[in-house]
C-alpha cells in the first residue's frame, strides 16, 4: 500500500504515525495535495505521479483533483483545532472544506488527543469521538497569573464541538477523534485501507 502524505505536514511532529506504517510496509510518498495531509495512492494517482516524472517534472498539487475521493486532514491536538475552526485560520480551513466538497471528495479531519489525564490542575478526558467534546476542558482557561484568569474568553470543549457540527452538516466533512498512538493505523481505516468507516 503507498499514502501520499502533503509535503506541508512538519515530519518531526508525525513520528509515531511514520513508524505504524514503516512497521507494516505502508510507503509514503510526500507531495503537495489539493485537499487534505493523506490520501491513499490509488491507481489514478500513481498514474499522475509516473506521467510527470516521464517529464521531467513535479507533480502540482490541482494535478491530483479528480484522482482521489477520500482524504484526512490532520490535527495535532484540540488546540490546532480550535485555531482552525475558532480561530485565524478559519477562512483557510472552511475554503479546503469548500474544495472538497466541490470535488466530491469525503474529507475526514482527524484530530489527535493525548489519554486522559491531569492538565494544569484539571481532569481531561481523552476525546474518542465528536459527541464527548462538550466534555473537554481548555488548559488556558485555567492559566492565572496573581490571581487573575489569562484567558477567560478561551474557547470551551461545547462552542468547539457546536462549530463542528455546524461544519459536518454544511460541508459535509465529518471530525473524528483518536490518540496520537493510534492515529496511523486510524488513517487507513478511514482511507479505506482497513475498512471504511461510514
């Protein structure tokens, strides 16, 4: 199996996902993508890649639109998330959902979360699904300095997951949560490779 990873994605932050699919002879190529971080490279893909190489050169990103109907957007954690659904880099992100929507391309955004535990004070549970985010409790609203609350407009786990559902039923791409353990094997899955979850 080859996935087409998006060259924008920083490799140092993707390790555990890149060793998953060493361990199990997944080869990934990086290219600049369209729309999403991984799809999988089916044969319509292959065949963009080998008819520019034949070229001389490099595939550009709007040469894969058409090639691929299933793609993941990844997120680092829930902070990332709230940057791109609450925060400056929402325009960016609701136009990749618009693309992918115009291209009929399902995109899944996969959002990475740590297992449950104790931040700054405060029990976190791991997120394992878009219904439990209401449940999720922001480290910065929690930063105090001489008594003082930092950040009390800092977005809350139920305005995060209100956004997203407004965003599922709109564009029709669709959140899903897992740990960063887990999330290279969550990605075929969702790709398709394994079984596809809808």
């Amino acid at each position: 199996m080859v996935i087409l990873e998006d060259q924008a994605q920083k490799m140092d932050k993707h390790k555990l996902k890149n060793l998953y699919w060493q361990k199990n002879g997944i080869d990934v190529i990086r290219m600049t993508l369209p729309v999403g971080d991984y799809i999988i490279g089916n044969e319509k893909v292959m065949d963009v890649i080998a008819r520019k190489k034949m070229r001389g050169i490099a595939p550009k990103k709007m040469d894969f639109i058409g090639t691929y109907d299933v793609c993941v957007d990844s997120k680092f954690d829930i902070q990332e998330l709230i940057s791109d659904i609450c925060g400056k880099q929402h325009d960016r992100f609701r136009d990749e959902c618009i693309l992918a929507q115009n291209n009929g391309i399902k995109l899944y955004i996969l959002v990475e979360n740590k297992k449950a535990a104790i931040t700054k004070d405060i029990w976190n549970p791991t997120i394992r699904d878009l219904s439990e985010l209401h449940t999720w409790k922001n480290p910065r609203l929690f930063i105090r300095r001489s008594g003082k609350q930092l950040y009390p407009s800092a977005t809350r786990g139920i305005t995060l997951q209100k956004a997203c559902y407004t965003m599922q039923k709109k564009y029709g791409c669709r959140f899903v949560f897992t740990t960063p353990e887990e999330s290279g094997a969550k990605i075929i899955e969702l790709l398709g490779g394994e079984k596809n979850v809808d």
